[in-house]
C-alpha cells in the first residue's frame, strides 16, 4: 500500500466536488486514496515574499487559487470511478488547470 502505483482520478480548481469526492471514498473505507491540493501561482502578486495579495481584496473578497486532486491505486480506479459514479459525481483530470493565461 505504501509504494502502489497511484491514479489521479480528479484534479480541477473546484474545492465543492473534491470535498463531496473525499467524504464519498472516505464512506466506503477504500483504503491508499489522496486527496490534497497545491496553489497555482508560483509567485504571489505583489512581489517576492509579499504575504498580502491585492487581487483578494476585490468585490468578490479572496479568490481559491488552489487546484484539488485526488489520486488512488491503480487497481482500485475502477471501483473508485463507479462507486463515485453510483453517486452523481463526475471524475474529471484538468490537464492544464492554470489555463492559456496562467503561465508566466
């Protein structure tokens, strides 16, 4: 279990569907899944070490930039995928979730 080869089965910038994703296999005890997630900018916006983004302090308040995944063994893919499925939840891998825009 600890070196299995791992899957990822979602990864997008959606805090909502991971959460519901993580309950749902935590539920059924399948055992070796992650679920974590990383931000999406390598540098803040204003600058080198700067800890106060001003893009949070818009209308809309702070802005996730996070992007959410969750991987498990390969053997138990499938069964994640059904049981996930079985549930109303769709599994979806973002391959680029910065976007075109995103890069520097």
């Amino acid at each position: 279990m600890w070196f299995a080869k791992k899957v990822t089965i979602y990864k997008k910038k959606d805090k909502q569907t991971w959460q519901k994703i993580k309950d749902v296999l935590r539920e059924t005890g399948l055992k070796g899944v992650r679920a974590s997630h990383y931000p999406i900018d390598s540098l803040n916006a204003c600058g080198c070490g700067a800890k106060v983004d001003p893009r949070n302090f818009g209308s809309g308040g702070h802005i996730d930039r996070h992007v959410y995944f969750v991987d498990v063994r390969l053997e138990d893919e499938s069964r994640a995928k059904h049981i996930l499925s079985e549930r109303g939840i769709e599994t979806f891998v973002d391959p680029d979730p910065m976007g075109k825009t995103g890069r520097i």
